[in-house]
C-alpha cells in the first residue's frame, strides 16, 4: 500500500510540476516587436539588438513581420492580434506612416504601450485619430539623406545627372530621406536629378526600375537608392548593362552585402544607421515603461557615411 500511495504522489507531481512552470512563464512580461519584413538585413540585425536586450532584461521577446514592406495591411493584422494576446508593450518599424495609426490606437485603448522604431508615424493623423504614441527610436533619416547627396555632389565636382530609387511614397522615411537629399541638390544649377522613380525598397525592383532608367537616360552619372536593396539590384542592372555605364551609386543603411560591394569598388557609399542599436534601445525603453519608469519622447540613434577609406580604416583597427 505504502509503495502504491508513493508510486501516485510521484505520477501526481509529474503531471502538476511543468503545469507550474508554465504558469510561471506565461505570467513573464511579453515585449512584442513588430517589423516591416526579416527578409532585409536591416531588419534582422535590429532583431539581433532586440533579442540581446530581452536575455539581459530577462524579458520574453515575440518577434513578428509580413513577408513583404509593403504589406501594410498584413502589419495592422499581426498588431491587433498582439493586442489580443495581451502583450506588455508592442514596438513597430510602420509600414505605413498613416495606416498603422488605427491599430496604435487600438493598443492605447487596451493601455499597452507603443513605442516606434526607425520609421516615424505621422503626428497630423496620429493626433486626429487621439492615438499617441511613447517614443520614437531611430535616425534622422533627413540627415542622412542630406549626406548621402552632398558626398555625391563631391564626387561629381559639382555638376552632373543624378537619378534617385525611391521608397515606398508617402512612407515617413523614404521621404525624409529624399528631402535631406534634395536639400543638398537642389540649390545647385549644374546638378539635375533626371530621373526620380519607386521601386518599392525591394532588390528585384532596383533592379528592373533602373534598367529602365538607363535605357531611358544613359546620360545618367550617379545614383542614390533610398535603401541598400534598391541600390544592390540597380548595381545588377549596370552589370548587365555589361560596362555600357560607370555610375557613382550611393545607398542607404549599410547592410553586409552592401559593405562588401563598397570594397569591391562597384558601389561608392553608404549611410549606416546601426539597426542593432536600434532594436537593443526599443526593448531596453519598452521594458523601462513597463515598470513605470520615464522614458525619452526622442532616442537618437547614430548614423554615419560609409565609403572605402572607412572601411579600410575599420579593417586596419581591428
């Protein structure tokens, strides 16, 4: 009898012992962190940063993202269920500068908070939807854009025709990036944007948008590609072009694959922004506001043009 009764305590606490653990686990605080894709490298050395932050914090990490940039409405979708679930805090790169609003108000009426990475939401409609959000943790995209045209200007002497792949229009980003690029542009008679078109953030289409430019303008001297994935698949398109064309290109963010194309020769520069800092400071600050502490309406993020000379003079400090 003895041995039966100790045979069933044992079967018993088998069975109730990992049902504890769970329920332990299921009451940890849950940050979410919603991207545009993790089809870009941008976006998964972000999800690097945020992930190291979550096992310093001791925080669970729910990392989620449409297959695709563009796939707004796919965004609003993974948001709103994380609503549902409860999350402790849902931090977003926006897809859509304006049609992420109504789910950020949704998240405020359920009192989690919201903090915006990378790509700003526009205040004019947040404010008309009485959504807010809690921070904004990113670069200065006007900036980097006012760089990335001042170094092509340089190259140039002053006097050329520049061609430009866009972002995403009406995207927060892509716009300031373009605005900081037409400010170092514009003022300047003898340099002419010629040719000014979207392919969308996306490789296949940098590719295809600027072959098309070059059969339409093989004047064209330089390029600047609002992203790095543009700026790769328009370094294809002057490939097949088969040395027809030597273009000055200039992307945006400085991903390994663009890195690697900077020492080869084939593209000039690059704006890092530092993704991974940008994911490790969205936990760090969501996990602040959890525990009620305050926390930065603005969290600056560095960025930096990378050329050849710099690269060489990071490999030499190593």
């Amino acid at each position: 009898m003895i041995r039966a009764w100790i045979r069933t305590a044992l079967l018993i606490l088998l069975v109730v012992l990992p049902g504890c653990r769970k329920t332990e686990q299921a009451g940890k605080p849950t940050i979410a962190f919603v991207m545009k894709t993790l089809n870009n490298p941008f976006f998964i050395d972000m999800q690097k940063g945020a992930e190291s932050a979550a096992r310093e914090l001791g925080v669970e990490l729910m990392v989620q993202a449409a297959e695709r940039e563009v796939d707004v409405e796919k965004q609003m979708q993974i948001v709103e269920n994380l609503i549902q679930r409860r999350v402790s805090a849902i931090c977003i790169t926006p897809s859509g500068s304006r049609e992420i609003v109504p789910a950020i108000r949704k998240a405020n009426d359920a009192n989690i908070p919201v903090l915006i990475v990378d790509t700003r939401v526009d205040e004019k409609v947040l404010a008309e939807a009485g959504a807010s959000t809690l921070t904004f943790i990113g670069s200065d995209n006007k900036e980097g854009g006012r760089i990335a045209g001042e170094f092509i200007v340089a190259q140039l002497g002053g006097k050329g025709n520049v061609a430009v792949l866009e972002g995403i229009p009406g995207h927060e980003t892509g716009d300031d990036r373009l605005r900081g690029f037409h400010l170092a542009l514009d003022q300047l008679k003898e340099m002419k944007i010629i040719a000014s078109q979207t392919a969308n953030w996306e490789r296949d289409q940098g590719f295809s948008v600027f072959q098309n430019i070059l059969q339409a303008h093989p004047e064209v001297q330089a390029l600047f590609a609002c992203n790095d994935m543009m700026a790769l698949g328009a370094l294809e398109a002057i490939a097949a072009a088969k040395g027809k064309h030597e273009i000055i290109v200039v992307g945006f963010d400085a991903v390994d694959d663009a890195r690697m194309a900077i020492r080869k020769g084939d593209m000039r520069a690059s704006i890092a922004q530092n993704p991974e800092e940008m994911g490790r400071r969205a936990v760090e600050s969501a996990y602040k506001a959890m525990k009620g502490e305050a926390v930065a309406r603005d969290i600056p993020v560095r960025i930096e043009l990378i050329t050849g000379e710099t690269l060489s003079a990071e490999s030499k400090g190593k």
